[in-house]
C-alpha cells in the first residue's frame, strides 16, 4: 500500500489520491481528532483548578448559555409533553389502559426523552454559539491580545464556557421536564377530564429514584461534552473566515454524536446497576 504524508496530502488534491490512501487518511485523522481532542480535555482539567479563578466570566457564561436558552427549552419540552401524550393516548386506550397515560409520559419524559431532547437543543444553540465565537476571536486576534495582557486565554475563555455549559445543562433539563409535565398535564386533558393533583399524584407515584438520579448524572456529562466539543472546534480553527462556520458546524455535528453515545452507554449502566 502506498504511504502518502501529510505533506503530499495538502499539495495534491483530494481527487487525484487513491481510494485505498483515502481509507487511510480517514482513519488516521479520525484517530487524530480523538488523540487531540483527548489533550484538550486534559488540559482543561489542568487549568479548572489553577488560580486565578474567572468568577465573573463564569457567571456571564452561566447567565449567557442557561437563563438565554430557558425560551427555547421550555418551549421545546412543553411540545414534547404535550405530543407524547396526544400520540401514546390511542394505543393506551385499544387495551384500556388510558389510566396510566401521566404514569407512562412521565417516566419517558425523565428517563430519556428530556434529557436527550434538551442536551440536543443545547448543543444545537449553545455548541454552535460556543465554537463560532471562539473562532471569530482567534480570527480576530483577540485571544492573542489576551496572551500579551497577561491574561491566561485557555482559562478565561475556555474553562469558563465548559464549566458554565457542565453547570447549567442539568438544570435546562430539570426545567424543560418541569414544563413538558405541564403540556403532557394539557395533553390528558385534550380528551379527558383529569385534576392537576391526581394528574401529578400518579406521576410522582410511579417515579422513583432509579428514574431521576440517572437522568440527572448524565445531564452532567451531556453539558461537559457540548461545552468541551464547542471550545475545542472553535480554539483550535485556524482556517480564516471559513473556519468559523465549520466550527460551528462541527461542534454541532459532533456534540450530538457524542450525546447519543454517552446516552447509549448510559442506558446499559443504568440497567446493569440499578436493577
């Protein structure tokens, strides 16, 4: 098999390179971006606990990615509940069984609809928002002011932004299934007549801890790897311009692979311990 180098590769272009190097060159970049990716991550974990703390970006950050996101969230979790209910209402009703409809919505909702859902409204916005921004300011120089001020850029724009997005995505969750319990409460009532405290008396009776503690941890996990996906396409553009975009692109795309996997692998922990 003929080896092609990197310098080949950027001198020749990518439709005179044969499709037995094209196999080759996917691997390995796709081998790479997971090697590299790795380093960035480590070096978050380095800088998160080195002084001096950014208190006030943070908190920018927490106010910029959560409270302006809650709109969109909540709208999206209160369609979610209410269109959940309105389609598992017919087949509940085939076997007579409309009485566990909150029961059955609820869990779902918990369980795996909210979270996945909102993790990927956020990486949609914030993810996106996060790699653009990022890679404007590294098109624009702003990051290389930074590091001729003084100010530590890798701990001020990035730690701040993957902290704020670790932080507030689990409470965007808890809220957007909040509210989504409330459209599927509109939903029931559609075609029904049931009490907002039997409604939610049901609810509560079937969830347990088995249910939310899970949903909850990898929430935690979903923010970390949205934040962490953003700041790493947009820290590392280096292609002008046009990097922006694909950054932004890129930290999307990427961020919801990342969230099905993580919520793929979290499903089978969960029912492998907490059975």
């Amino acid at each position: 098999m003929e080896k092609v180098t990197d310098k080949e590769v950027k001198e020749t272009d990518i439709a005179e390179v044969s499709p037995e190097n094209r196999h080759v060159l996917a691997i390995r970049g796709y081998f790479v971006e997971v090697a590299q990716l790795t380093r960035f991550a480590g070096r978050f974990f380095k800088e998160v606990v080195r002084r001096p703390y950014e208190w006030k970006e943070l908190v920018k950050q927490c106010y910029l990615l959560g409270y302006k996101s809650f709109p969109l969230v909540a709208i999206t979790g209160f369609i979610m509940g209410l269109v959940l209910t309105i389609q598992s209402r017919p087949t509940l009703a085939e076997f007579g069984a409309e009485s566990w409809l909150p029961a059955m919505v609820a869990v779902s909702i918990i369980r795996e609809i909210g979270p996945v859902i909102t993790a990927l409204i956020f990486a949609g916005k914030v993810g996106s928002g996060i790699g653009a921004e990022l890679a404007s300011m590294k098109e624009t120089e702003q990051i290389d002011a930074m590091e001729v001020s003084g100010i530590n850029p890798f701990n001020y724009a990035v730690v701040t932004r993957i902290m704020a997005s670790t932080i507030m995505l689990p409470i965007l969750v808890m809220a957007a299934d909040s509210v989504a319990l409330i459209g599927a409460f509109v939903g029931v009532n559609i075609k029904g007549d049931v009490s907002m405290h039997l409604f939610f008396l049901q609810v509560f009776g079937k969830l347990d801890f088995s249910d939310i503690f899970p949903a909850v941890i990898k929430t935690v996990f979903f923010g970390f790897a949205v934040g962490l996906v953003g700041c790493y396409k947009g820290y590392r553009s280096d292609k002008g311009t046009v990097g922006v975009g694909q950054a932004a692109n890129s930290a999307v795309v990427i961020g919801s692979l990342v969230i099905f996997l993580m919520d793929m692998i979290a499903v089978q922990l969960t029912s492998l311990f907490m059975k």
